[in-house]
C-alpha cells in the first residue's frame, strides 16, 4: 500500500475557463506547481480499507499435539492458512472460548505458552511453527493480520 502521499505545492490556484461551443465553459488548470500531488479517490481508499480490514482480521487455526514433527526440538507442524502470505506479519492472539472451564483455560494457558514462545514463518496458504517443547494438547490460536 502507498505510504509516500504528496499534497499539490503552489503558490496561487489558477483556472482558466474556457468557453465551449454549447455555451458552457470548461476549467482548465493553470496552476504552476513546485510539487505535483498525488491522485486520491475511490481506488486509493478501497485499497486502504482493504488493507486496514485485513489488519485487525484474525484467522484460526488449530495445532494439534499429534501434529508436531521431528524426534528433537525445535519441533515443527505446518498448517494451512488460506489467506497467508509470506511477506504478512500477524500477531498470534489466544482464541481461548469465552466461559472456559478452569481445566480448559490450564490446559490452554500451557499449550499457548509453549507456542507463543516459538516462532512462526507464514508461507503463501501456509504458517510454519516451531517449538522447543511439544504442547500436550491440541490448541487453537488466532493469526491477527491474515
């Protein structure tokens, strides 16, 4: 997304009218500009919401005990995230259920520990995380920004 916007830099704003052959006049910039500005309409602002929507987004996925890979850590599991991309950089949020029980919310806190304290590289539809100790169970979390 364009981050560089300029503003039109002039001194005076001037318009020429010129007359049409119906009768109407037609402006006509004649403003000399020491910087040009930028164009900003329906496409730039559609490109930003889209990006501000896919921002605060966030995408479950679920990593279960029995998918981690490799005999020694770090341990991998890779899953499929329909919307990642490589150059995205989400934040990994809990997506513990509200009204857990007290077992539940243990057993997540670990889980989501043991994750949080990995790492993570998404692919183009994938995530890749690493971990130095195998979560005893399944656990879902949510990637913020995908």
């Amino acid at each position: 997304m364009k981050i560089d916007w300029k503003d039109a830099i002039f001194t005076q704003r001037k318009i020429r009218l010129t007359e049409n052959d119906d009768g109407t006049v037609t402006p006509v910039d004649e403003t000399e500009y020491t910087q040009e500005g930028d164009a900003f309409g329906a496409k730039e602002l559609i490109a930003m919401c889209k990006e501000f929507n896919r921002s605060i987004h966030v995408t479950q996925v679920t990593l279960t005990a029995s998918g981690w890979t490799g005999s020694a850590a770090p341990y991998t599991q890779t899953v499929s995230v329909p919307d990642a991309a490589a150059d995205l950089e989400p934040i990994l949020v809990s997506a513990l259920d509200d009204g857990a029980s007290a077992d539940t919310q243990k057993a997540y806190a670990k889980a989501f520990g043991i994750i949080s304290c990995g790492t993570a590289v998404l692919g183009d539809g994938t995530a890749t995380f690493k971990v130095y100790k195998k979560p005893a169970t399944d656990c879902t979390v949510g990637l913020m920004g995908v």
